[in-house]
C-alpha cells in the first residue's frame, strides 16, 4: 500500500508499485536497517534497486545490516534550497562507508548511505555538534520517524566508538 | 595541423575524422528576465544560427534539443521558422549534452536521415525554471528514488556534487584559493565579452569571502541563472565549405559516459574521480590527438569545482593536481591553455555548455566577438592584449577541446580544429 507522510513540513511519498522502496522504508519504520542480498551472489547493495549491480540477478533477499561505520565525505549546507530546510541550516549531508561490505568487491567500493547529522533521537544536528563531524568520524545509525512504514535513516556520532585523532574538515570555517 | 598518436587505434572510424563541421553559432543576449517564452528565444536563436552559417532557414532539415520540462519543442521552433524537418528530437538532460547531441546529428547524417542539423537549448533559468530546484519545485512532495537525497535536503547540484569536491580537497590536498582561480580566470575572460552577463573581475579574496552556499561551495564558485537561448548548426565538411566562415571541424565525441552505478554514483569511487577518466579513454585516441595538442579548453564550470576535476580527469595535469594546473595561470588568457574564455557558465551565462562549444567555434575561426576594430574586411583586428574590456582571442587556435558535464559521474566531450 501506498504511503504518504510529512517531515519537516514535507510531503513523502512511496508508490504502492514501489515494492523495493516500500520493503526498504518499512525495515526503517522498525529501526532495523535492512539492505537487499542478492539471491545468487550474496551481496549487498545501497540504495534499492531491481536487480544486482554486480551479476544482475533479478531476485534478492532483505538482510540486517548493522549501521556502523565511518564518514567518507559530506557536505555543510549553509544556504537551503528547500522551504523544509529552512532554518535548519548549517546541516550536514554524509555519506557515510558501512563497515559491512567495506571494499568489497573491489578496494574502492562500498555500501555508502546517504544520511543527515542527527542527534540520537533523530533530529537534524545542532550547530556545535555539525562542527564535531568530518571525513573519518565514526557514526551509529539512528532514524526520523515520519509516517507508519517510512522513517528516514540518519546519522549521529558513535559516541562508544573510538574515534580518530583528528577528523578532517573544510578548513575554512 | 600536425597529427600525432596516429598509432593510436581509435574506436571510431577515422574516416570520420574531420568529416564533420560546425558551420553556424547563434545566441540571443544573456539575462535575467528575458521577458519572452522559451519558443521565442529559441527561434531567436536558432536563426541566429543560420544566419551566422550564411544558410537559409530551407537548408535545415534536422532539429535537436535538450531540457528538463523547462523548455519548448524543436517542433514550435521549426514551425515558427517554416522549416520542414526530416529529422527531429527533444531529449531529458541537461549539462554534457550538446556534445552528445552533436554526436547522434553526426550519426543521422551518417546515416542519411538528414544533411543540416540545429541544435538548441532554450531555457529561463533565472525567471522560469531555476536549476538547482528552488521555488515551486522546491516545495514539491518527495517520493521513491528521490527518498534518498532530496529527504536530507540533497538536492541541488552544488549540494549533489559536494561529496565529490569535498573528497578531492581530501584526497589530494586541493586548496580553497587553488579552485577559486577558476573564477578569477573566467572572470577575466568575461570582461573582455561584451555579451557575458557578468563583466566585473574578481580576486581569489573576493571568492573565499563570499558566503557559503554549501561547503565547500562559497557563492562565487558558483555559476550564474539566466535567461537565454543558442544553437549550433552541424554539417558535413562538404557543405560546410560553402558556408560563410572558416571551416571548424569535428575530431570527435564523446556522448554522456559514465562511472559505473549511476543509481548513486557514490557507491563506486574514487569519488574524486569524475567521469572524465572514461571519456578520455575515447575523446583522445578518436580524436587522434591528445591534451598536449589542444590549445584552448572549455571545460564545464557549473562550478569552479567541476573546470579543475575535469581537466584533471582528461589527463591535462596529473591525477590530483587539479588545484595547482588551475592557479597556475595556464587556464587564463595568455597562458598555456586557456579554458572558458568567453567568461563560461560562472560569468557569460548558463546555457547547460553549448556557450562553450559556440565560443571555442568562433576561437577557431579567429573570430572571438570582443570589443577589438573591425577592419575594412569586416573581421575584427584582433589585438591579443587582454587587458579588461580588450581582445579575448588566443593566438594561433587550431585544436580545441570541449568537455561537458552533467554531474560528478556523466560527461562528454569534443575534440574541434580548424580547417
């Protein structure tokens, strides 16, 4: 079935056709991050798709994925083009290496999912904390709750993991 | 012009090599509220176009187009010029396509679907339907595949490539005032173009201490909005001899090549590597020349960001030292290599890069439309001093090189020389 919700003022939506994004979405709602297997080769992929990136094999599985892992790049956007964003700026867009898959099948691949800075019950970061984040901080998956079967994951910072010395960020600030 | 790595085996049949020409450029002015619908600056310009190739609006018989439900139809604009076409399409895209459009007008002639072909682009970028989705479109309900970025307010193309531009400064130690020379070389370039929207030159200060749009984006990294049309007009170098300027040819193309996952591109790195690295792979042994042979560049500025990684990635620097090549002076008028030298999409305006290709046409011809005396043979006596509001014409063109983009993963390009 369809669903409609709104988050932050703005509207999301998942088609009842959209079997991928509704199964995906729904594992979300129960913040229990599930990813698609594929049938024939096992692995994973991010975000949904209809068939394997890799061997192009139709059928999958949906399979936990621990949302551990570290940041690979991100941006600080401090002019927001959407009414939602609005006032909410600077937020961070991470794009976060799970560290399940990481480097496979090759050293430059990884399941890399997108997610806002967040703060552990999913609100988007406060400013002192967007200044904690760069490319290497080590981030704990948490979720936006938006709707029956639709919550957006997000990111917080893992504050039980050990994090690098020195994280790198944009050195203008 | 001299044809080195002739060893190379190129893919496309060299025979098509130079058979091809661009004949005719045509643009209308370049601003923000243009006050007339995308039909009318289309028409504008794509007779323009014809005028400029010496042809008749009867001697057209292809039309193409991009756009993104921004724009009109290659049908109103035929129609309104009483061209009957043989051959006509619109296709979804934006940057990186008017190379690939002029790739599929080659096929089509090849093919014998058609002889003359237009190809425009029409748009009101800054009163109609602005690019990085602001206004209405902004507020617009996010479903499905769009879950995963518009959902965390990834949405614009600056906010889309950052992760790419952010990772390069990673990667390679790429500096804020390195980049930031792509703006100051291009607005130099545009105080010499009497037609660019924006004329004034800035510094590197001026750049870093604009307000952040998005990290690493300050707002003169960015290019501009506006309201504008052109067209470019192909045909076979056998026609093209009986058109009115010296004869620009194509070498070869390269049409929206891609990094693997273009779902989300991100999930394949280096994600500092751009789509650049593929096309090279193709632009350089079909065009049967290299970096080192070409002499002018347009590489996309949709950004300062997106000039540096691709002349990084088409092999004009070493892998990673985009930041130095481009602060280096080789990208401004006077130097080695200059890119954009019509002022390009930070400072001419926006046209999604066909301006690129239509000011690396009339660099070949040795017709840059600059403020430089025109002399009693009706060309311009072209200076070649680049002072502000002087010549913008490089000395000596032969071999151009147009390299488009639509994002971090889809670019094409094109190899031109001068007949």
């Amino acid at each position: 079935m369809a669903i409609r919700g709104e988050y932050l003022g703005m509207g999301l939506t998942v088609d009842d056709l959209d079997v991928e994004n509704l199964e995906y979405f729904r594992h979300c709602a129960e913040h229990d991050f599930h990813l698609q297997a594929c049938a024939q080769c096992s692995r994973l992929r991010y975000p949904p798709t209809t068939a394997c990136p890799w061997c192009a094999t139709l059928d999958s599985t949906w399979k936990k994925v621990e949302g551990r892992g570290s940041v690979h790049s991100y941006s600080e956007v401090h002019h927001a083009i959407q009414p939602a964003f609005r006032g909410k700026t600077p937020y961070l867009i991470l794009l976060v290496d799970l560290d399940t898959q990481k480097g496979e099948p090759t050293p430059d691949e990884a399941l890399r999912v997108v997610g806002n800075l967040a703060t552990p019950d999913g609100q988007l970061a406060p400013p002192e904390m967007v200044k904690r984040v760069g490319i290497g901080t080590r981030v704990r998956m948490v979720f936006s709750d938006v709707a029956p079967g639709l919550a957006l994951p997000q990111w917080t910072i893992d504050e039980t993991a050990s994090q690098p010395a020195q994280v790198w960020r944009y050195p203008q600030e | 012009m001299p044809l080195p790595r002739a060893e190379v085996d190129a893919t496309t049949p060299k025979y098509l090599r130079d058979k091809y020409a661009i004949v005719g450029v045509g643009e209308t002015t370049y601003t923000r509220g243009s006050g007339k619908t995308t039909r009318a600056l289309g028409t504008w310009a794509v007779r323009n176009a014809i005028l400029d190739a010496g042809l008749k609006p009867s001697d057209i018989d292809g039309m193409l187009s991009y756009q993104g439900g921004d724009s009109t139809s290659g049908t109103f604009i035929s129609g309104d010029l009483g061209i009957r076409l043989n051959f006509y399409m619109d296709v979804m895209g934006g940057g990186s396509s008017t190379e690939a459009l002029v790739g599929i007008a080659i096929g089509l002639i090849e093919a014998g679907c058609c002889k003359v072909v237009a190809i425009f682009r029409s748009m009101n970028g800054y009163s109609q339907v602005r690019i990085g989705g602001t206004g209405a479109r902004s507020a617009a309900p996010v479903g499905g595949d769009m879950l995963h970025n518009r959902a965390y307010g990834w949405q614009s193309a600056g906010q889309s490539f950052a992760p790419t531009f952010m990772r390069h400064m990673y990667d390679y130690g790429t500096k804020p005032e390195q980049v930031a020379m792509v703006k100051v070389a291009h607005s130099h370039h545009a105080s010499n173009n009497p037609k660019a929207y924006y004329k004034k030159r800035f510094t590197v200060e001026d750049v870093l201490s604009s307000r952040f749009i998005c990290k690493p984006l300050h707002l003169l990294d960015c290019c501009v909005e506006t309201d504008n049309a052109t067209a470019i007009i192909v045909t076979s170098a056998e026609r093209a001899r009986d058109c009115k300027h010296p004869l620009v040819l194509i070498r070869g193309v390269v049409g929206r090549c891609n990094k693997p996952r273009l779902d989300m591109h991100y999930q394949h790195g280096p994600i500092s590597t751009v789509a650049g690295y593929y096309a090279r792979q193709i632009l350089w042994p079909n065009s049967g020349v290299g970096p080192e042979n070409i002499d002018i560049t347009g590489s996309y500025d949709a950004f300062t960001f997106t000039t540096m990684l691709q002349l990084e990635d088409y092999g004009f620097c070493k892998k990673g030292e985009g930041g130095e090549y481009v602060s280096s002076g080789a990208i401004q008028l006077g130097g080695r290599r200059p890119n954009n030298t019509s002022g390009g999409h930070l400072c001419e305006g926006y046209t999604h890069g066909m301006n690129m290709v239509i000011e690396n046409t009339r660099q070949l011809r040795h017709d840059a439309d600059d403020s430089c005396p025109i002399g009693a043979d009706g060309k311009r006596q072209h200076t070649y001093d680049y002072r502000e509001g002087g010549c913008r014409q490089v000395k000596n063109v032969e071999v151009s090189a147009n390299l488009g983009w639509a994002n971090p993963s889809t670019a094409s390009s094109m190899v031109m020389r001068r007949g």
